[in-house]
C-alpha cells in the first residue's frame, strides 16, 4: 500500500500549487482500492515569485527526476514555514500531486522521499488513484516502481503479504448499486485495462 496525496480544495480535484495548498488529501492505494485515510487543512499561503500564475497545457504531467534531488548542504538555509508543516503532514507518503510545486519545494519532497508530480489544474483525483492503482498492478510508472522497491527494503514481504490478504480476489459493487460515497468508503480502482 502507498500512501499518496492531492493538494485539493475540494477533496475530488488536483487544484493548488503546492505551497499555496489550504488542503491535502492523503489516500492509502493498493492494487484495486484506495482508501481516504486523512485530511489536513493550512493556513492560506501568498504565493509569490515570478512563477507564481503559470499554468500547465492541458494534459501535461512532470515527474521531476533525480536531477532535482538537493545537493549536500543545499537546503541549510531554513524552509519557509508554510512548507515545513506540509512536509510533516506528508510525512510517509511515496508522492504528492499539485497543480503546480516550485523548485525549493520539489528538492524538500524529494529530499523527504517524496515524489512530487505536477499536474494539470482541475485533474480529478479518482483517475490518478486509478492510474497509481494500475502501475502497481502491472507497472507502468517508473515512480511507482521506484516506491514499491523503498518499500521492498523496509519489508520484503509486504507485498506478498498483501496478495495473501486478497487484494486481488475483491469484486466490484453489482451492476446499478449506487457507488460508495469517495470520501468515507474504499473506493474500487482499475487493476487492469480492460476495467
């Protein structure tokens, strides 16, 4: 299971930049499921820098790579404290999704071993919990694989451990049931293409 979070306002779209977020929503994913686990709420932030208002073309997504990871002694200076108390709530997760992330701040996510993914405004969290789902379940995102392999080396067999549980045995609600309400229920997610 990874956790991972959305700078969100309204707990159902990616619409923030990183360290403007009033909210994060933070998700446990598994092959086929996701779960809300928590919520944190900020004090609104001003953003400032000549960055600040950049939007990305739709459909554009950055992964930011090993090139961004800081260099030693790089990030001595002290953080902004808007940043500071995001990156504890964020704390054990494997990535977070903005609309936008500045640099400073992607060198402290990747620095806390966070991966941090940009994205366009407005992308709804269910289709990336659906993405994440299906890259563990046949691969796909290179990010993915690099988080299972941390967690690997935590715990070799947690993901044994989770195929034993049955993860892959869960059936989807029937055919005309209303769908579980994605804030408080585990929500059922792809694990193959053909979903």
């Amino acid at each position: 299971m990874l956790h991972i979070a959305f700078a969100s306002t309204d707990l159902e779209h990616v619409n923030t930049h990183f360290g403007a977020a009033e909210r994060f929503v933070v998700y446990d994913v598994s092959p086929g499921h996701a779960e809300l686990v928590k919520v944190g709420d900020f004090q609104a932030a001003v953003m400032k820098g000549e960055h600040k208002d950049r939007k990305l073309p739709a459909g554009t997504r950055i992964v930011p790579g090993e090139d961004m990871v800081p260099q030693p002694g790089e990030l001595a200076r002290p953080p902004e404290d808007k940043v500071v108390a995001k990156l504890e709530f964020l704390a054990g997760c494997a990535a977070v999704y903005a609309a936008s992330i500045g640099a400073s701040s992607i060198k402290r996510l990747m620095a806390a071993g966070i991966q941090p993914i940009i994205c366009d405004n407005g992308q709804v969290i269910r289709d990336l919990l659906d993405e994440v789902s299906l890259a563990l379940a046949v691969g796909g995102l290179s990010w993915v694989e690099r988080a299972k392999a941390r967690l690997r080396e935590k715990n070799p067999a947690r993901f044994d451990d989770m195929e034993k549980e049955g993860w892959r045995g869960e059936t989807a609600p029937p055919p005309g049931a209303s769908p579980p309400d994605a804030h408080k229920a585990r929500l059922r997610l792809i694990t193959a293409i053909e979903d």
